[in-house]
C-alpha cells in the first residue's frame, strides 16, 4: 500500500525530515555551484530548495503533500525560490521542458519502485533538452523489505535511466547523514 505522505506531515511523523539541505547537496554546491532554474521533485519542507536558492539559482520545490508546502511557503523567502503543490507525475504543462537541473533527493527512494519509469519520464519532461538531473540514490536503506524508502541497485539505475540519460559522472559521497554512510550513490546525468 502506498504510504500517504500528507497524513504522515500532519502527524509529524517525518523521521526523513532532518531540519536542514541534504549534505551532499552541500558538499556539491561548495565546489559546483548550480545556476539557472531548478526543479526540487519531493521537496518536503524544503531545506534543499532554500540553499539552492542562497547559491544563486531560480528554484521550484514540487510536493504533493499539501502541509509540507504550506510549511515550506510560511518560511522566510531566501532568494529566487518558489514551491508549488503537485504531483510529480502530472506536473504543468507551463513547467514542461524548462528546467536546466533537477535535484533529487529522497524523492525516488519514496516512490513504489513499480512507478520507477514513470519518475524517469517525468524528470526527462521537465528538463530543457541537455538539462541535468543531480540526485543522491539511496541504495540500500535498512529494512530493504518494507520500503519506503525502497532501495535500488547500481544496475537498475543504469538500466531504468539509459534510454533518456546519459551518465556524466557518479561518485560515493563523503558526506551523508548518520546511518546513510557507504549507502548512497550520487549521479550527474544528462537528458539526452
Ligand atoms: C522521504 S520524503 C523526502 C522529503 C524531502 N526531500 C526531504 O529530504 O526532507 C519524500 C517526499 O516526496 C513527496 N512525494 C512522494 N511522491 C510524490 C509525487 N508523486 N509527487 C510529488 N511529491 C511526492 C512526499 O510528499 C514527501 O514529501
């Protein structure tokens, strides 16, 4: 059964949530800053969204939980960041082909791994022909059974993302939160 995000914010059960950006997205942005407009796919509260922002780019944050954007929306506005309550799988037309990065973070691990080619479709639609997708994948989550988050193997990865991607680097990151360490990948991919 698919979990429902919205209740688990109204409940405040978000053990996901750490109260600040992903610090792989840091660690990239120390060395790589990212411009033009970005696209947050799962955004949550939107922690990443704001310190995209702070390095300069025009950032959407995109959930379908209706509580994680209102928060998200309540907060102080850091620079060029907006958010928007949708679905990332019918997003709008007006949003379709614009985006020059898309940054993922816990966004596919959350999604029923029978949907995957559906997310894969749904980044390639939102990116500018050559856009990029930066994402951290969460490879192997503890309690791998009863996901999510739902974990993904390096070959699944490189199969599910071939046809419209290419990979331009992928790395183990130094950073990562505390029972995260050794268990991620992050990837730079191009739409091709
Ligand atoms: C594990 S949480 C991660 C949130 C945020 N990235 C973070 O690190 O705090 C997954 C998020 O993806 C959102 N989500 C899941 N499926 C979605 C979909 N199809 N469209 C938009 N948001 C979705 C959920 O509402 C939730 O906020």
């Amino acid at each position: 059964m698919e979990l429902d995000w919205e209740q688990r914010y109204q409940a405040l059960n978000t053990p996901w949530d750490k109260g600040e950006p992903t610090p792989v997205l840091l660690e990239f942005l120390s060395n790589h800053p990212l411009s033009g407009k970005i696209l947050v796919v799962g955004c949550g509260y939107g922690h990443d969204v704001r310190a995209l922002a702070k390095h300069g780019g025009q950032v959407v944050g995109v959930d379908f939980a209706p509580s994680a954007i209102a928060l998200a929306q309540s907060l102080p506005p850091i620079a060029n960041e907006t958010y928007l309550l949708a679905d990332i799988f019918h997003l709008p037309k007006e949003l379709h082909s614009s985006f020059d990065w898309v940054w993922e973070h816990t966004c596919f691990c959350a999604i029923d791994p029978q949907k995957r080619s559906h997310y894969v479709e749904a980044v390639a639609v939102a990116l500018k022909p050559d856009g990029k997708l930066l994402a951290i994948f969460f490879l192997n989550p503890p309690n791998l059974e009863n996901g999510p988050p739902y974990g993904v193997t390096v070959g699944e990865l490189d199969q599910l993302f071939a046809k419209q991607f290419t990979l331009l680097r992928e790395w183990q990151p130094k950073s990562a939160y505390p029972g995260r360490e050794g268990r991620e990948e992050m990837r730079l991919m191009q739409k091709n």
